[in-house]
C-alpha cells in the first residue's frame, strides 16, 4: 500500500468512528422526547459521515453507476419519507426489505467472487448474511402488503405450517453446513437464498394485522444482524457495529411492544391473532350509552381542576394533536392541571403519541407513562380520551375470554367523569367491544376528533367555566 492508501485508509478509519460513536449517541438521545431531535440528527450526520467514509475507499475505481445508484435510491427514498405518519409502520417495512435485499446481493457477490476459497469462518458468517436477509427481503414485503392492505390482514394458516416451516429453516441451515465445508458447491448456493426467501413469506402470512408492527421490529432485528453479517464478510467494522446496533434495539422494541400487548413472542409467532380478534368483532353491545354536545364537554372540562388526556390513533388519523395543543393551552390557562396519559402501544408504532404531541409542542414534562399516572386516576376529574380505544379498555383486566385479557391498560374507569372522543361505537384495533362507554360515569363525545376538539376550544374561548 502506498503512503497516499496508508493515510486514505486511516481517514477512512476515523470518520467511521465517529460515525459508529453517532450512531450510538443518536439511539441514547431518542431515549426521551426532549432530546429525540438531536438524536435524530445524529443519526443523519453518522449515515452522512458513513456513506463518505465508503466513497473514499481505494479500491472503487469507477463513480459512474455508483452515481447511478445514489440517483435511483434518492428517487425511491424522498418520496418514501413524505408518507403519513399512519403509514410509517409499512414505509419501515419497505426499508427493512431494501436494506436485506441490498445484503442478499453484496453477500451473493462476494460468494461468486471468492468461491471456492473461502475459509469455513467467512462461509458461515456469509451463509448467516444471506440467509437472515434473504428472509427479511420476503418477510418484510409481506408485512409492508399486509399493513398497508394489499395484502389480507388476516392470518393464513395451513395444518402443519409451523413444521414445515421449521423443515424448511433446517434444510437451508443443513445446506449452510454443507456449504462452509465445501465452498465450491456453487449450485447449492441459490437453493439456499432461494428456501430463505420462500420461509420470509411463509413465516408472516400466518400472523395477522394485528402483529405485524411487531414483527417489522423483529425483522429489523433480522437486517440488522445480516449487516453485522456483511461487516464480517467485507471486513468492515462500522457495518458490524451499526448491524450489532440495528440488530439488538429492534429485538428489545419486540420485547416492549409484545409486554405492553401482554404477548408471548412465540404467540406472536405463532398465534395467529387476528383470528381471534375477527372472532369477537361480531358480539358488539347494543345498550345506551350518555353523550355529550361540545358545549356540554367544555363545561364539564372547565369546573375540573385535574384533567387527564389519553390519546390513541384516531387522534392521529384526525390529525388533530395541534388542537388538542390548543386545548391543554386553553385549560392550562384557566388554572386547570392538564397531562396526558401515554400507553406504550397507543397508535400503530411505537412512540406514536409522543412524536405527534412533540410535533404540536406539547411540553415534555406533561407526558406521563402508563405505570405512572395510573395511580393517579381516582384523583382525576375528567379523563378525556381522544380516538383511543382498546388502550382503556378495561375489558383487559376482567374479562378472561377477551383477547385482551392480561394487556395492561390506562385504568381511566377510576376518574370522576370520563369523555370519550370518538366517531361511532365502531372498535378499536383489536375488534371489540369496550365496556368503559356503558359505564355511568362515561360521556361518549361522537365526533371527528379534529373537529370536536377545535369545537370545545372555540366554546372555553366563547367565556364558558
Ligand atoms: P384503537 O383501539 O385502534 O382505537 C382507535 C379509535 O379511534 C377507534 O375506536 C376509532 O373509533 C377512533 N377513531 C378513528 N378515527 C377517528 C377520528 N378521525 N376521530 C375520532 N376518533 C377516531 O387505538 P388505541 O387505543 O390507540 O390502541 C392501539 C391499538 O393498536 C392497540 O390494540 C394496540 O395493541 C394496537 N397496536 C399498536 C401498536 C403500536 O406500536 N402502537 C402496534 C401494533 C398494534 P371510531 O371509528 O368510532 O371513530
């Protein structure tokens, strides 16, 4: 190597430092909402310093296609991140799908290229690379078609599916075997990608809607461990670092969303959810229920002096966070102590609310999390739930039939009046029917959220309290 290739190499070394350092510091500060932001620019500047880094490598020779590339990607990319914040879930999907697809071929190539000398160590990991992307390739387009219902949601079940789809992971890992002690038997190598690809579908379709954010988790969990993977393979050690990274904060947000839903990852696995949730949509209630004018609730919210607001997905859908900013603004001044209960799985992703609430400014410190305002509900005048559902349902504690039972939820029940925003008595996520608006402290305020919200702030401002 000559001194210019010596220096260029150490360059390289050190931008990827501080790249892998960013991207370490990027998921510490998205740990709380006040410094989510920075986090996030971290983690931009280290992919930025990353790519750079990458560009500068001695041995590419040629920028043409690689231009070409950054073109169709930017192509591909810009649009992907304009989506609706509903829609991330399965744009996350998309990404986890490019990601492994991008893995699968690098890994395909340097077996092409090396074959057959390839030390037994480098043919495992490569095997280990190609084999969990080729499944996240697969996978994570069936639960990006599912999310986004182009796909059926519903679970797709066969009798015997979870023994062949075990035959088919130890066929592709007996060929892995056989692979690393003979690297020249090239015509088992596509057999292999080809049964990875294959077990990705036949492993989501018999999960339903339901799971599928969870399971995108997990199949990021899956990338980013085929991209440590590839770090092996290509001697790159911001990749192993940064796939390490990927690879064990998508399995510890798996174990979060599935406690927080009260499942077991074999059940998501294996449980077939959605069945069960479809099962007990058709037994809605037909009792009366008390609703409420917004004047009626603007009344109400003004004589208390603790509110509580619970928000779920259909204040995302209405994308009415900006009024509900101005709500707690409008209460707030009026000397009413105002905070908002945050379940974990509120919405369709993780950090659903807190990121739509942060978006309207709602200051940080009035977010509670579930296990810590809990308690504080028999203290609470009105609980004002806007568009969530199943996150209050307190079916989840009584009733052992639900398909609930055992979810940990808000326990709002327990406020002196309850005020649900919602626009029918339709369910929630989960298909059932949600016993707190029977209840006689409960108001149901029927409504889009955008609009109900905007129409009990104009009556606080209209002099009412
Ligand atoms: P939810 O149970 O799905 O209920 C949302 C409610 O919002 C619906 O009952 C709907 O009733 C109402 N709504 C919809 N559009 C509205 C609008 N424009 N204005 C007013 N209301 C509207 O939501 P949630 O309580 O937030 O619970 C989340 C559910 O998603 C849980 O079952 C959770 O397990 C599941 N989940 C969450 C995640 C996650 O990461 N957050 C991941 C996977 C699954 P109407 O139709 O009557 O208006």
């Amino acid at each position: 190597m000559s001194d210019f290739a010596g220096y260029q190499q150490h360059i390289i070394e050190l931008i990827y430092l501080v790249a892998s350092a960013l991207f370490i510091l990027a998921l510490k500060w998205m740990n709380t909402p006040a410094t989510a932001r920075r986090g996030i620019l971290a983690g931009e500047i280290g992919m930025v310093l990353a790519i750079g880094g990458t560009l500068l490598q001695h041995g590419i020779i040629d920028y043409k296609w690689i231009l070409v590339a950054l073109v169709i990607g930017s192509g591909i990319g810009v649009p992907l991140g304009l989506v609706q914040m509903t829609a991330v879930p399965q744009r996350t999907a998309l990404s986890h799908a490019f990601g492994a697809f991008c893995v699968t071929l690098v890994g395909t190539a340097e077996f092409y290229l090396r074959t057959p000398n390839v030390q037994p160590f480098m043919m495992s990991v490569l095997c280990c690379e190609v084999i969990l992307g080729g499944l996240t390739v697969t996978g994570s387009l069936m639960a990006a078609g599912k999310l986004q219902e182009v796909l059926p949601q519903r679970p797709i079940t066969f009798k015997g599916q979870n023994i062949v789809n075990l035959s088919m992971l130890v066929i592709a890992i007996v060929i892995a075997v056989y692979l690393v002690h003979n690297p020249g038997a090239t015509h088992l190598y596509p057999v292999m990608v080809g049964i990875a690809l294959v077990f990705g579908i036949m492993l989501v379709i018999p999960i339903g809607g339901a799971d599928m954010p969870t399971v995108i988790s997990l199949l990021n969990s899956y990338a980013g461990l085929s991209a440590a993977a590839m770090g092996f393979v290509l001697n790159n050690k911001l990749l192993i670092i940064a796939g390490a990274l990927d690879g064990s904060s998508g399995f510890i947000l798996s174990v979060i969303m599935s406690k927080a839903m009260n499942r077991s990852f074999t059940n998501v696995l294996f449980g077939a959810f959605g069945q069960v949730a479809a099962a007990a949509a058709g037994a809605q209630e037909t009792r009366p229920v008390k609703s409420a004018s917004p004047d009626e609730a603007a009344g109400i919210l003004a004589a208390a002096s603790k509110v509580v607001i619970v928000p779920g997905y259909g204040m995302a859908v209405a994308q009415a966070q900006h009024k509900v900013r101005e709500l707690y603004d409008s209460l707030t001044k009026r000397g009413i102590d105002v905070r908002f209960a945050i379940h974990p799985v509120a919405g369709r992703m993780p950090g659903h609310m807190n990121v739509l609430l942060a978006e309207a400014d709602v200051p940080y410190d009035r977010l509670m999390e579930m296990d810590d305002i809990n308690g504080d509900f028999p203290q609470t005048d009105v609980s004002l739930i806007i568009g969530a559902n199943d996150v209050t349902n307190p079916a989840a504690k009584t009733d052992q039939s639900s398909p609930i039972y055992g979810m940990p939820v808000l326990d709002v029940e327990r406020s002196h009046t309850v005020m649900v925003i919602k626009r029918s008595m339709n369910p929630g996520f989960a298909g059932i029917d949600n016993p707190l608006y029977y209840m006689d402290q409960t108001l149901m305020l029927f409504g889009d959220a955008k609009v109900f919200v905007s129409n009990i702030v104009k009556e606080l401002s209209g002099g009412h309290g």
